[in-house]
C-alpha cells in the first residue's frame, strides 16, 4: 500500500488563514451505467484514524464501509452531489462531474474558504479552489471525499442491481467489464445506462453488416 494522504496542503493553507478547507473528488466517471457522484469533505484537526485514509480505489470494500462512517461521523461536514445517467447524456460526463460536485459543496452547511479538487477545477464556483493531480493519492481532505463518495455510489448500484436484474450491478457497479459488456449485448440497455457512451451505443446500434467491417477497420487505421 502507499504512503498515506497528509494535511499539507490543508495546513499550508491554514497559515495563509483560511478556515474551513474542503477536499472534493468524483466517482464513477468512466462507468457505462448508473450516476456520477461526487463527495466534499471538511476534516477537523489530525485524528489518529488519518494514518488509514488512502484514495478509495486502493482499499478493500470492508476498510472503505469502515472508513466511510469515521468520516461521516468525525468530519466537520459532508457534503455529496448525484447527477444521473439521462443528465450526464444530455450535458457530457465532465459537466455532469462538475455539477456533482458544485452540488456537493452546496449541501456543506458551513460556509467555505478553499476547495481542494482532485484533478478538475470548478468555473461555476466563486469559492478560491486549487485543482491536484492525483489529488486523492496526496491530499488527506480529498481522499476521505473518494471514500465517501465511492461508498455511497456502491450503496447506489447495489440498490440498483435489485431493480434492474441481470446485469451484475452489484458485482461490476456499472463499469465496463467484459461479464456487464456481455449482459448488455445480450439484454440490451437498461434506464440506467449512459447512452451516450461508446460501448453502449454501439450495443444499441448493432453489429456493422460483415461487407462494412473491413471499412470500418482500415478508418480506424487512419
């Protein structure tokens, strides 16, 4: 496992007198179903549980559940944004990102001195904001916020899952295995998945006719 996330950055921050610091991070971009959601966080001063906060991709379901209600609990305040699949086909996933997490802030009920993003930053948001390349690896406030956010985006799918049954939601979560590619081959589309995105377009659409393939391959060459 790597080093752990640290508070420099929220710290740094601090000396220059800003208060109350947020860390934001995404998940779910890249799925081919269900929501983007997106988590922002205000941590309070060093706990001793801080030492187990990595970004969320790098722990285990059960360290994440654990983690997840440390952090609601013992967080100043958190706030997540949920933008569905018919949105993010109707506005493009970045702005459907962006709007989660503008949503996120906006359900923070103290007022905000700084955003820390992970990689992305907000134009919409008059709040002061810094963008981190690989900000939930580095930056302690930005990797809670993939946790809570992870979290909650896996509670959704596997509610979902009990919907929509026969894609593996619960197991794949939305993203674009090779079992979820055959299931939406074989049943198509479901109300949950994002249209606009290749793989599923090209399931709706259907396979190119046998005297078009060898066109289509050399395009792709070029």
């Amino acid at each position: 496992m790597s080093q752990p996330p640290n508070l420099a950055e929220e710290n740094k921050l601090k000396s220059q007198g800003y208060k109350l610091i947020a860390g934001i991070d995404e998940v779910g971009r890249g799925a081919l179903a269900g929501p983007v959601v997106a988590s922002a966080v205000i941590l309070p001063a060093y706990l001793p549980w801080f030492k187990l906060v990595r970004d969320s991709k790098e722990l285990s379901p059960k360290k994440r559940e654990f983690l997840f209600s440390l952090i609601s609990s013992k967080a100043l305040a958190v706030g997540t944004g949920i933008v569905p699949p018919q949105m993010i086909d109707s506005i493009n996933i970045l702005e459907a990102t962006r709007l989660a997490m503008v949503q996120a802030v906006e359900k923070l009920p103290k007022q905000l001195s700084f955003l820390l993003i992970d990689r992305l930053t907000l134009p919409q948001c008059s709040i002061p904001q810094m963008g981190i390349t690989k900000g939930d690896k580095l930056c302690l406030s930005i990797a809670c916020a993939s946790i809570i956010a992870k979290v909650t985006r896996d509670h959704i799918m596997e509610e979902l899952d009990r919907t929509y049954h026969g894609y593996g939601f619960a197991k794949h979560k939305g993203y674009g295995t090779k079992e979820h590619i055959s299931r939406l081959q074989q049943l198509g589309p479901s109300p949950i998945h994002r249209l606009s995105f290749a793989p599923v377009r090209n399931v709706i659409a259907g396979p190119l006719p046998l005297s078009l393939r060898g066109a289509e391959r050399r395009s792709n060459l070029k």
